[in-house]
C-alpha cells in the first residue's frame, strides 16, 4: 500500500514539475510576439503614447489564464489648449488576461484587466476638451461589432 502511495504521490510530482517547465518554456517562446503585437496595437489605437518599465508574458502568476503584465505604466492626458500633458492613468502592476489556449492560435484578445495602484485623473482643459479621450475614432464603421456578453 505505501508503495502505491509513493508512486501516486511521485507520478504527481513528476507531472507537476512538467507542467510547469512547459508553462515557462511556452512564456519564453512566445513572449516577444505578444509583446509585439501589444505594443503594435497600443500605438495603432491610441493618440497618445503610453510609458511602461517592463512588460512581461506570464502563464503561472494568475494560471489558467494567460497575462501580459506591465509595470510601472503612464498614460498622458490629450490636450487642445497647448498646455503640457499631465498624467491621465498610472498603474502599478496592471494585468492584461487572455485565454491560455488561445496564446497556440495567436488570438490575444484581452478578457479580463487587472490592476495595483491603479489611479484615473479625468478632466477637461481650458478649452473645455474631455483629456481621456485618447483612443483613436474607429475607420472601420462599415463593420458592425456585437458586444460581448459574460455569463457569470
């Protein structure tokens, strides 16, 4: 009896060790594309450059999902009045979650966003002008998009 214990309980850890091996090989394999692809789609959407320290790819720090997680982030306000930019958005440790399974399909559409510290200053400028509208107008208006719907 205690030896089938043992081989249960070693068979167990062996699959425990593989699994995470493969999580951080998987990370490290695909971690400069997303990176690349986030990067790519902050800077084709937004008007205003976003400051990060560090991005990384992580599979275990909120398993089953997959994360990009960012540190030290800034966002700038949008201006029209010719005042210098102040901050509108800084995180701590934000988490950008996507589905593990996905990450094999190359499809990073973010589920879910997570954050530490996390502070918004909102406002409008001399000119009355709203500073956190920095996403850019979307050109595709011919393509008509269904909201997504979370079934809890």
């Amino acid at each position: 009896m205690i030896r089938l214990l043992r081989r249960v309980a070693l068979t167990l850890a062996v699959g425990l060790v593989v699994g995470i091996t493969a999580l951080v090989v998987m990370a490290t394999v695909y971690e400069e594309e997303v990176k690349a692809k986030l990067i790519g789609a902050l800077n084709e959407r937004l008007l205003v450059p976003v400051k990060v320290a560090d991005i990384e790819l992580t599979l275990i720090k909120r398993f089953p999902k997959a994360s990009i997680r960012m540190q030290h982030v800034q966002v700038d306000e949008l201006r029209t009045d010719g005042q210098p930019a102040d901050t509108l958005l800084a995180a701590q440790d934000p988490y950008l979650e996507f589905n593990l399974w996905d990450l094999f399909a190359g499809d990073y559409t973010v589920a879910q966003i997570h954050g530490k510290q996390v502070k918004l200053y909102p406002g409008l400028d001399a000119n009355g002008a709203e500073n956190y509208l920095i996403w850019r107008t979307d050109t595709s208006a011919g393509q008509s998009r269904r909201p997504s719907t979370c079934a809890r």
